[in-house]
C-alpha cells in the first residue's frame, strides 16, 4: 500500500509538539508493517527552520521537505504551511499514491490536497488533531468561524474520512460533524524504557516520603493550572511538592504570582523544559501526573506517564479520561476546586503505589498504544476504505 502523508509540520521540528511525533510514529510504524509510506512536508520550526535535506529517508519513510516562505522568518508562514513548492509537490504525488492522509485542516496545504485528491478521484483521510473542539474553535473565534464558512467545512465534508483519537474528541466536535464518517485510532506512543526517576527527585531535594504531584508539557492557560494551585492551597497538608516541567507559553508569570498569593510557593517547582531520558526521568519520578486541561483532544503526557508506571489524576474534559476510568489507570475529575483538593490531600506514596502498579499501567499504555498496535489500527482503516467499506 502506497500511503502519502500531508503534514506542514513535521520532524524534526519538535517544537511543534505532540502531533509532530504522532505523525512521525505513526508513518514509521506503517513503513514497519510493510507499507511505502512518503511524507510531504516543509522546514518550518516555531522559530527558524530545520536543516535537513529536500529528500532524505529516515526509517524506511521517504521525506521530502520543502522550504518555507520567509525562511521561517514569517510565524504565520510557518504556522499555516506556506509554501509554493510544496504546494506542488502535494499535486505531484498525489496521483500515485492509494491513499493520503492529511494532518490538520488549517493553511493552503490540506486545501491543496483535498484539491488534488478530488481531481484524481484518490481517497483522503483529515487528522483533525482536537481542532474541532469547542474551546478550540473558541480560541481566535471569529477568525476560525469564518474560515469554516469560507470553506474549511467543506474540505472537511470532502474527506473519505475524518480521522479522531479519541471517541471523546468525536463527541466534542460541532454538530455538522458529527455526521460524517469517521475512524477512531489513538496516537501512536513511543515505549520508552523504564526509568526510575530518582535522578528528578534528588535534583529537587525531594525527601522519600514526599508526594511530587507533576504537571508535564507547555506552561498554558489552557492547561488548568489554577486548579491545582488552588486545591493545593485550599489543603493543610505540607507534604506534597507540585513539580511543573515544560516550556512557558505566556502563563508562568500568572502562575508564580498565584502561588505566592496562595501560600503554596515553597511547594512550587517550576523544573522547566526537560527533553530525552531527563523527561523520562521526571515521569517515573512523580507520583501522580496532574492534568486539570480546560480541553485536550487526547492527553499524550498521560500515556507518556503510564508507560513509566505513573498514574494520572486528569480532568473531565481530557480525551482520554475514559480509558483512564475503564482501566483504573487514575483518577477522573471535574474542574472544581473542592474536589481535587479533596483528592490530592487524601495521597500517599503508600496508597499511589497500593493502588496503581506500576508494571500493570505500563503494560496497559504498551497494549492500547505502542506504535506498532497503532499502526496496525491504522492500517486495518485504510484497507476498509479502499475496498469502500466505509463506516462510522
């Protein structure tokens, strides 16, 4: 099978976050179970550009990559994909392959492939990466309503198949959505080693009988954070240590100064960004992964947690919060304060571990999401709609 892969944003830009590598693992995953998979993609970086030659393969996948307008210079080039010469590349490939899939919706790009794809009659398949969410089509409102009016809704109505990662994202999508056929695979995880963590605790002076609540990924309003400072602060107890590992995206400031008016500052851990075996080892050395989002399609730092052995303690507005309470795999909460600081005051180290082994929640995350079960699911879709069985 001849898979062609459309994504403005791809390795190793890694700034980009989560659906960088999930479009990475998965194509790699594809190209491991026997699939010819080519990626169509530019140099574009959150800043800058990457280096990396116009043609390369890595894996097995053949990479082509295309320069961005301004030389990455342009965050809005960079952002949507703007690329003339990719563009072309899009219209070239098209032709040949059985079936492309697109990552994301937003920029000329996906509106170029869907393009090409209808005049060459070929099958296409829209990552929609929790776009369709409410509070994401709330962020930036106007603009991105006028943009589904405008024609986004009509290249998603195009596709052979909207792709979600989580039955939840499905359900949190607009109601002219909902409607349309749909396949429901997660992302793709690395099964990285096991670490043990002690590195992170020791690099905090974190004594042995001290509960490390750990907040992991970009520091965002979004993520829910006054929660947790909030429930912490609420709490008598002085035992419990929040560590939060990530890069700021505009909301650190806020946070310190919450912390400070909470009284919760010395129990404040702003770690940072970590990257490689330091992340690792901040995800087997928490406790618990806290994750209050105000809105997450899935919630890749969970699974990224259980693979270390870490539980997680997520809100109801996470995609993965079914898998979390249908495997016993933390706990699920709804954003009020009272109640997570019900929770988290109740934790133990003792209790953390009592409850929630570590080796079954790494076997848990490898069974429901390593690369390879992944792309397997992936792979199973295709073939379904090539031989047009198509199916919500």
């Amino acid at each position: 099978m001849r898979v062609l892969m459309v994504s403005s944003l791809f390795q190793p830009a890694w700034d980009w976050g989560g659906p960088v590598r999930s479009m990475w693992n998965l194509a790699r995953g594809l190209t491991a179970l026997g699939a010819e998979v080519t990626v169509l993609t530019t140099n574009a970086k959150q800043k800058g550009v990457v280096d990396v030659p116009t043609e390369r393969t890595e894996e097995g996948v053949r990479i082509i990559t295309s320069p961005i307008f301004a030389r990455g210079q342009s965050k809005l080039a960079s952002r949507f994909g703007v690329s003339v010469s990719f563009w072309r590349e899009i219209v070239k490939h098209t032709r040949g392959a059985d079936i492309i899939h697109i990552n994301g919706f937003w920029g000329l790009g996906p509106v170029v492939a869907v393009l090409a794809c209808a005049k060459f009659g070929q099958p296409m398949v829209v990552s929609t990466r929790g776009n369709l969410q409410e509070n994401a089509i709330n962020d930036k409102a106007l603009k991105k309503r006028l943009a589904f009016a405008l024609g986004v809704r009509g290249l998603l109505r195009a596709a052979t198949a909207i792709h979600y990662t989580t039955l939840l994202e499905e359900n949190w999508s607009p109601e002219w959505a909902r409607g349309l056929p749909c396949i429901i695979v997660p992302n793709p995880m690395e099964m990285k080693p096991q670490a043990d963590g002690e590195a992170f605790r020791a690099g905090l002076g974190i004594g042995a009988e001290t509960v490390v609540l750990g907040s992991i990924g970009r520091i965002h309003r979004r993520k829910g954070f006054e929660i947790v400072a909030r429930a912490l602060g609420k709490g008598s107890r002085r035992d419990i240590i929040w560590a939060v590992v990530g890069a700021d995206e505009g909301y650190r400031e806020e946070l310190v100064r919450l912390a400070k008016e909470l009284g919760i500052d010395s129990r404040l851990k702003l770690v940072g960004e970590l990257k490689g075996e330091q992340l690792t080892q901040a995800y087997a050395g928490i406790d618990c992964l806290v994750l209050p989002s105000h809105g997450e399609n899935f919630g890749n730092v969970v699974v990224e947690a259980a693979i270390q052995g870490t539980p997680s303690i997520v809100s109801d507005q996470l995609g993965l919060m079914a898998w979390i309470a249908e495997n016993d795999t933390g706990i699920v909460l709804p954003l009020e304060v009272d109640a997570w600081s019900e929770t988290l005051g109740a934790l133990s180290r003792e209790e953390i571990i009592q409850r929630w082994e570590p080796h079954r929640l790494t076997m848990l995350a490898k069974a429901s999401f390593s690369i390879e079960v992944v792309a397997q699911q992936m792979l199973e879709h295709y073939e379904r709609i090539l031989s047009n069985h198509i199916y919500k």
